[in-house]
C-alpha cells in the first residue's frame, strides 16, 4: 500500500467530488510503502514529530500542511516557514495526504456525523450536504449550550460562546461542517439553535441579529468541532486497511486560554 493508494481509495468514497479537490497527497513520496498511518485534524510541526514517533510514515490530515486551503498550489504566506516544514516532514520520512473535502461529505461517519454523534444530539431529523438538525427535547437554549459545553470540555474547550436569548425554547438543533457552518443557513433548514465555529461567525454580523432576534446560536472551536471527526477517520482508515497500524493523535481546542 503506498499513500497514492490510501489518497485514491479515500476520494472513492465520494462519487460527485470536486473536479478541483484539496484531497490528494500534499507533500512527500507517493510511492513509499506504507508502514503506519497516523491522523490528526491539523498537521502542526509537532504533530510531525508525533507522527514518527508513533512509527508512521504516512500522515493523513484535514487541514492544510502549508498554510493556505490550496496548500503548495497557492502563494505562500511565509516561504520561509514552508520551506521549513517541508525539510521536517523529509527530515522524518513523511508523506501528508490530505483528506478534507471527502471526509466533509462523507455519509453516516463523515465530520458532521461525528460531531452530532459526540454531543450526543439524537434523532436526525434533516440531513442536507454538509448540515445536519436533530431533534432535542423541548428546553430552554441556555440547557443545550451547557450541555454543549460539558462535552466540549472533553476536547479542551469548557466555556463555548452564547448569542441570543438564553431562555428561549429550542426543540431542534442545527451544526454543520467547521467552515461549511454558516447559521443563517441552519435556521433555514428548521434549527432553533445553530452551533457554529469561530472561523465563520462575525459579532457584527451573527452576533448581532442574534441578539436582536433572540435566536439562539453556539459557536466553538473549528477544531473541536471536527476531533470528533479525526477519529472515525482513524477507526474508518483501520478497518479498511487491518495490516496497517493507525494511530489518531487526538489535538482539540487550537488556542490557550489566558486570564488576568
């Protein structure tokens, strides 16, 4: 098995994928043999290191290695710090394949399957591309972003962000697919309460027909909302291939949190 393989098999799995995809292997040897497979969400130089150390030679992520969706096919914003990476990932042996838009569209396990699976949402009451909304009991939107928040402590995360009226009622609940969250397209699909994350929701913009409408929305981190995802594509990736070990190297909530 080598990487081009693992990259081909993975964009299989989507028959109405991009002509033009991120998916595909990023950098390194396409042609190596396969050893071991680690998955992490992003591909940080310290989960380089993570990666060998766990005897892998093939990095599977979601994100970008070099700091642009397009990754190498695109301007660079620090030349000098691709170059960088670059002589880490040969310095290590490790070819990157990266299975993004795949992985977004995927059926039943794909990124938002999993992260309405971990919050533990319940019944799938609309599922359009990228956008699920479940059914909850009826409760006040303040009760579900608590709950929200308990699960995402797991992660890293213990506080998430609230706009809106914290006592509304909400009976259903409406995520998507990290960047592929956009709330006014939730409530659109019959979501009292959106979750959304901190790379799409602008205060001037969410924020404040949130607070004016009383609409209930939820924002957490880009990459809690898609750990959950990184590990049914390691269990996924293990089944598929039993022969190779695969080893998720789990990385949660992407900022610190300071206090005065």
């Amino acid at each position: 098995m080598t990487p081009q393989e693992v990259s081909e098999h993975l964009r299989s799995l989507i028959d109405d994928l991009p002509e033009r995809s991120v998916d595909r292997v990023i950098y390194g040897d396409p042609a190596a043999t396969v050893r071991a497979i680690a998955v992490a969400w992003m591909p940080y130089s310290s989960t380089i290191v993570a990666a060998a150390e766990a005897g892998a030679n093939l990095l599977v992520v979601h994100e970008p290695t070099f700091y642009h969706h397009w990754d190498l096919d695109a301007e660079p914003v620090d030349a000098a710090q691709v170059e960088a990476k670059k002589r880490l990932l040969d310095e290590h042996g490790i070819t990157v394949v990266r299975c993004h838009d795949v992985w977004d569209a995927m059926p039943d396990i794909g990124i938002p399957f999993a992260w309405g699976e971990f919050l533990g949402l319940g019944e799938l009451v609309t599922s359009v591309r990228h956008y699920n909304v479940y059914r909850v009991p009826m409760q006040p939107a303040g009760a579900v972003a608590r709950r929200i928040a308990a699960r995402t402590a797991a992660l890293g995360q213990e506080q998430v962000a609230f706009y809106g009226d914290p006592e509304r009622p909400v009976s259903t609940v409406g995520l998507g697919t990290g960047c592929i969250s956009d709330p006014f397209a939730l409530y659109g699909l019959g979501a009292d309460l959106a979750i959304s994350v901190d790379d799409v929701v602008r205060a001037w913009v969410a924020g404040e027909w949130c607070r004016d409408t009383g609409r209930p929305l939820v924002v957490v981190n880009h990459a809690v909302s898609e750990e959950p995802g990184m590990a049914t594509l390691a269990r996924f990736l293990g089944e598929r291939f039993p022969l190779i070990p695969v080893t998720h190297l789990r990385q949660g909530l992407t900022y610190s949190a300071v206090s005065g």
